[in-house]
C-alpha cells in the first residue's frame, strides 16, 4: 500500500503492484493465526484442501493439491519426499504446479508455481514461488496452507521445521481491498507506540556486521558467521560512509 504502484490489471481492475517481494522466517512449530487475519481455524480447515486434498471438485479449473499428487501421473508429494530420504543435499525436491499451457488455455492460471525443499543442519527448509499474488486476500490462506505442507514433509522425513521463503513475483492488493488494508496497518502495523514487536533483533542467515569505535577514531567493522563463533573478515577505515558503501559494492548478495 505504501509502495506499491498504481496500475490496471487485463480484467481492468487497479491494483497497488511491486513486482518481487520475498519474505523468509522461520516456521513455528504450532500454528497461530494472528488477531490480524480476518478467518478462522474453520476457514482454514476449508482452504487447505486446495493444497492439500488431490481430489478436484467438479467445476475447478486447477487443484493444488491434484498437480501435487496426482497430476500426469506423478505423485510429486511422494517423489520429493523419496529423493530427500535418498539425498538429503539433492537440487531436485521440486514440485511444478504452473505449465505452459495453463497460461493460454485458462482464465485464471495456478498463481503458486513451484516449491522447492531442501535441508539444511538437519531442518527443513522451503522456497515457494508464486507468479502472482493477492497479498491481501490470498497471501495468507496460501502461507498457511503451504505451511502445512511443508510440516507434512518435515514429519514424514524426520527433519525439524526450518525457514519457509516466499517469493511474489507481481504482488498487488486490489482496490476493493485498499481501505481494509491501510486499516490493518493502523490496527497492526509498526508503530512507536508499540515498538518491541517489529524492531527486535532478527538473526541474519548470511551473518552478522559488528561495528565498533576504535581509540584511533576509526570505524572497525568485524563479519561473524551467524553463530558468531567465527571472524570472516575483520577491517577498519577512518569514514564510516565509505566503510559501509564498500561493503554494499563488494558484497551485493547480502
């Protein structure tokens, strides 16, 4: 809402758009759903056999949960979890929801395109890409619903919950939805009066910068691994301004 640019959709609908927002953070154990959602636990139930059930009700153009167990004659549920047990460090624990053809032969194609697992110490992790998505109306149904997917994989393997990513490729919020949503944000949204909530300290999966003044008067800046039991590099310089633009410039991917 804050960002997002004003724009038309094929169906002549206006939308607020950003094109690629990706949120990553770690899955709890229990599922909660915040104050800020407007469904309940019934609700939910509902939604999650779209991701869930492989059995397509008549009248429905595309099934998540069939593309995922039963599509082609591919169980992709069961072949992801079999490559996992056989390679826990495999590329390949992918499932595909989005075809070619679906783009040209339905008027509304699977917005979530594809997921991706992989472990790592010990934990499950998830990547899941979406080439289109509603993030008010649709965002959360489809996160919690994911989420349950992934807690289904991470039971059948063994593994402990890791980070789930979520990648929006075109992200909008639809007009109908614009009064609602700069309503959530008054309601939930960061605030100074509320503070502890959003600006706690969320650990960095590349690592973390310490930054200390020296006697010298110079800027020490020292990169720890996340568990900060080990230096990656430590350097200094008398400007800060420089010190921070170097580490932007040589470091893009942080």
């Amino acid at each position: 809402m804050r960002c997002g640019t004003p724009r038309a959709t094929r169906k002549a609908e206006k939308i607020a758009h950003i094109f690629d927002v990706v949120i990553s953070f770690p899955i709890s154990q229990e599922e909660t759903i915040h104050p800020c959602f407007d469904f309940n636990s019934q609700d939910l139930e509902k939604y999650a056999t779209q991701v869930l059930s492989p059995v397509r009700p008549d009248g429905v153009d595309y099934w998540y949960g069939e593309r995922i167990q039963s599509w082609r004659g591919h169980n992709q549920l069961e072949e992801v979890i079999k490559r996992l047990k056989e390679a826990p460090d495999t590329k390949r624990a992918t499932m595909a929801l989005l075809e070619a053809p679906d783009l040209e032969e339905l008027e509304d194609a699977p917005c979530f395109a594809l997921a991706t697992f992989s472990v790592r110490d010990a934990k499950l992790d998830g990547s899941f890409v979406f080439r289109s998505h509603d993030m008010f109306s649709g965002w959360p149904f489809n996160v919690f619903a994911i989420l349950r997917l992934h807690r289904l994989v991470a039971n059948r393997l063994g593994y402990e919950y890791g980070r789930a990513t979520f990648h929006s490729q075109n992200a909008q919020i639809y007009e109908r939805s614009w009064e609602r949503a700069l309503q959530k944000l008054r309601d939930f949204g960061p605030s100074l009066e509320r503070p502890a909530e959003f600006l706690k300290f969320i650990q960095d999966l590349a690592g973390d910068f310490v930054f200390t003044l020296t006697k010298e008067k110079t800027v020490k800046c020292t990169y720890m691994n996340p568990k900060h039991d080990q230096i990656i590099f430590e350097t200094e310089h008398r400007n800060p301004r420089t010190l921070i633009s170097w580490i932007v410039a040589s470091m893009p991917w942080l």
